[in-house]
C-alpha cells in the first residue's frame, strides 16, 4: 500500500461549509436571546474566532459571556443558556455527513487504511461528536480548540500521524483549503489533496489554498477511493 493512512478535515470536507445566510440568521437569534444589538453581537462572535477554536475561550457558554461583558450587557443566565442552545443546534445541524462520507470511510478502513480528523473548530464540535454517524469511523479526530493549536501549524498535523501511528510520508491529506490546511500538510511530508464539490459555495475567504492549489483534486469523497491506489 502507497499510504497507511488517510486524514480528513471536517468543515467543506466531509461535512458541508455552513451556509453565510443560515450562519448569519443564527448570530441574529443568539443576539434576540441576550437582548443585545444583532450587528455588535455578530461582529464580536466573529471576533472571537481564533480564541474560540484554539481553546483560548474554551467553551460556548464562555465565549457568550466574554461578547455580553465586551458589550456592557449583564445578561440573566437563561438568556446565555438559550444563546449557547441556539449554537448548538446549528451545530448539529451542520455535522450531518456527506452523502458518501460514511461509506467511503468504511471502505478505507475495511481496505486496511487508518482515519483521522483534524479540524480548526470551536467546542460545540467535540462536544457533539459522539452522537456524529462519522464518530465510528474515524479513529482519531483531533480537534483543535481541544489541543490548543490549529492548522496549519505544523504540530497539529504531527499529533494526528503519532495518534494513527504512521509517519506524515504515509499520510494523505484531504481538505477544502481553510486554514492553508493543504500548505500545512504539505511542510509535514503529508500528501495532500483537494477536495472541490461542485455545489460548495466560495464564502470563505480563508480558503486561499483552494486558489493556489496546484496538486490533486478530487470533486467527490468517494474520489479518494482512486486517489489511494
Ligand atoms: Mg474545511
């Protein structure tokens, strides 16, 4: 076998990105709940993006609390329960697979390959993740606002190969492009690949690899089917 392992990343991989509209339209609710202005509250939420998902702010209740204290609100405790619930329902909304992410992870590992995860997201994520039909097929998933460092340094990657046991040579990488996730995997020794679906949107402005992006692409998870040999 060319590889000994393949690893994901979840968000537009093997999951779809969140929708800007429906993202947007649950800040507005989290911000109703708190009673706090709609544009402030978004524009702090998104402000915390990088304490969020590398732990810095560690959970969603706290993250809630910190923007009400930035914005000068003392919200009542229900309010703040109400907004995290609000987050944790998009949440799991989001991590619904794609349609062949399930079966294309089982025929991996039923071909011998081992399945990692490693994602930039906030708490709600690990949080969920039992209840997620990729749990049972994905061995290690690293989770960056649990480990406290996200893509693309390179040491989030290391753990992932350490936790599979292989070495980053024997790895493929598949990914969207956040994060300059594939420049990342690629300074390891990791071999990455693009994954670009036909109905993703382009919002993400973070996605500066899937630009650049001169090595292999794949339009479906089942691709990497081939892609492994
Ligand atoms: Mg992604």
């Amino acid at each position: 076998m060319k590889y000994k392992a393949v690893v994901f990343d979840l968000f537009g991989t093997l999951i779809d990105n969140l929708c800007p509209q429906e993202y947007e339209r649950v800040l507005w609710e989290m911000a109703d709940a708190l009673c706090v202005p709609r544009e402030d509250f978004a524009r702090e939420w998104i402000g915390t993006f990088q304490e969020r998902i590398s732990g810095g702010i560690e959970t969603t209740e706290d993250a809630v609390e910190h923007i009400c204290q930035l914005l000068g609100v003392e919200a009542a405790a229900s309010s703040i329960a109400a907004a995290v619930e609000i987050r944790f329902d998009l949440t799991r909304r989001a991590l619904r697979p794609r349609p062949d992410a399930v079966e294309t992870l089982t025929q991996l590992k039923a071909g011998g390959y081992k399945i990692g995860l490693v994602t930039d997201c906030s708490d709600e994520v690990p949080v969920l993740w039992a209840d997620s039909p990729l749990a049972p097929v994905i061995d290690v998933p690293i989770f960056s606002c649990s480990v406290g460092m996200a893509k693309p340094d390179s040491r989030i990657y290391l753990l992932a190969c350490e936790a599979l046991g292989v070495k980053p040579q024997e790895c493929l990488y598949v990914g969207d492009g956040s994060s300059r996730e594939l420049t990342g995997a690629v300074k390891v020794g990791m071999h990455p690949v693009l994954i670009s679906v036909p109905y993703d949107n382009d919002y993400d402005h973070f996605r500066v690899d899937a630009k650049e992006w001169q090595g292999t692409v794949i339009s479906s998870l089942k691709q990497i089917l081939t892609v492994v040999g």
